[in-house]
C-alpha cells in the first residue's frame, strides 16, 4: 500500500480536511515562529458536501497475492521486488519484514542485510496482481457502480444514496470483507468511511490491517485531532521535521490554523 513520501516545500498549500476546521485561535496562540509554514503537493480544497465513501485498501497486497498462490509463505518475512544481489526495490513487504525495519521503496539489498535469513524474496508476477485486482473491482462494483480505482490495490466507492440497502454501512463493509475473500481465495482489505476522500484514507489506514473504521460525519476533529500530522497524505519525515519549526505536530494543531495563514 502506498507510502506517504515527503514533499518539497513552497510548491502548493498544505490545508486540513475541511471537515477539521474550528475556529481560528487567538493570536497569542499561533503557533511557530513568523512566517508562513511549509506547503507540500496533492493536498488542496476538499468538497463538503455530504457524501457517503469507502476508501478499499488491499493489504499488503503484493504479498498477499503471493500467499494465495503459496501459502506456505504465511506467518514469513516475504519482500517482493526482486532477489538479494539485484537491482531493484521493494514493491511490497509483509508485517513480519516491516518488523525488521524493510519497508516498500527501499533498495532491495539494504532489506536483505535487515531482515533474517529465512526472508523470501520474488520478483514478483504483475500478470497476477492485476487478475487479483480485476477480481477485486468486479466484487466493489456489486455495491455502487461509482467506483474510483487508484491504484491496484486501491479503490474509492461512493455509496451516497445506498443507504437504504444495507443495515449499516459497518455491515456493507463486513460484506466487502466477506466478497473480497471469496473471490480472491483469501485476499484481505482495510475500510475507511467518511464523508470525505481525504478522512476515509486517513481511517483506512488506521483500520490495517483488515479492519474497518467510520469516521462520522461531524466526528472528524474528535476521530482525528489527536493524530499525528503524519497521517495526512503527503506529510512524510522531512515534512514533517518542517512543521514541528512551527509547533504543528498534530492533525488538530493544524486544523486550527486560520487557512489565510496557510496559503
């Protein structure tokens, strides 16, 4: 599942899901030094109106794959991207070699030498992937036919309007869980629901691996203040070392930043 790599600052504004939004603080309150904090891509305007949307994230999906296909390979460190003393990087690692520190983006033979010696290590079989995510869409595809693939192994579903066919939207996500499975030989996804693309990623990636999170319209800033201004899309280490200058280390420390200040 996609990382959030750091930005460079000055190339757009960095703002707060809309939904986080309270009242500007008083002036003594603000926080950082003068000036303006730094900016970082992909983050702009969110829509409010309401809207009812699942953020589908398969977990740990190339490796995933992989163990339907040899499940041996359950419970073992597995890296796909290639063979210890090749070039390459890793596409995906399991829970037991993120343990050891290896994670998706890293060279390959820096993993190697990190996690054990009985770590699996393949190439990969993309023809593969893509016939497990087609599986996948097809499964989304029973519950809205408004479905946003973004990646492989990743998928926004708007389900406004829905409603009215199912108990719950926790219980429409416990039938993904159960469909997705199904179709896929065992395959496993994570759930964000909000009423915003940005929040649902946001609970998706909180619900790893294999759960499920809501996030209510009108509960965001309770759901989300606490957070650590890492979890926002585009905020990785570097970013985030630039805005702890400006005493911004939570979601809600930013939120609580008047928006002309921001941009």
């Amino acid at each position: 599942m996609p990382t959030h790599a750091p930005a460079e600052a000055g190339s757009t504004r960095l703002t707060a899901p809309s939904a986080l939004r309270t009242p500007p603080p008083p002036a003594s309150r603000t926080p950082g030094p003068a000036g303006r904090p730094p900016t970082t891509r992909g983050w702009g305007r969110l829509r409010t109106a309401p809207r009812d949307l699942f953020l589908v994230d398969l977990d740990t999906f190339y490796v995933s794959v992989e163990r339907v296909r040899d499940p041996s390979l359950i419970g073992r460190p597995v890296i796909v991207g290639g063979r210890p003393g090749e070039r390459g990087v890793v596409a995906c690692a399991s829970y037991e070699a993120r343990a050891y520190g290896a994670h998706a983006g890293m060279p390959v033979g820096r993993a190697a030498t990190l996690c054990p010696p009985d770590t699996v290590f393949l190439r990969g079989d993309h023809t593969a992937y893509t016939e497990a995510s087609k599986r996948v869409m097809e499964v989304l595809g029973r519950f809205t036919p408004r479905v946003e693939p973004l990646s492989l192994d990743e998928a926004l579903l708007d389900l406004t309007g829905c409603d009215r066919h199912h108990r719950s939207w926790l219980a429409a996500a416990r039938s993904i869980h159960d469909q997705v499975a199904e179709a896929t030989g065992g395959l496993q996804v994570s759930i964000g629901i909000s009423g915003t693309r940005a929040v649902a990623k946001i609970a998706a990636d909180l619900a790893k691996p294999g759960g499920v999170l809501e996030v209510r319209r009108g509960e965001e800033y309770a759901v989300l203040a606490a957070l650590p201004i890492e979890v926002l899309p585009g905020v990785g280490p570097r970013m985030r070392q630039q805005l702890a200058r400006f005493n911004l280390h939570t979601v809600g420390d930013l939120a609580r930043i008047p928006e002309d200040v921001l941009e």
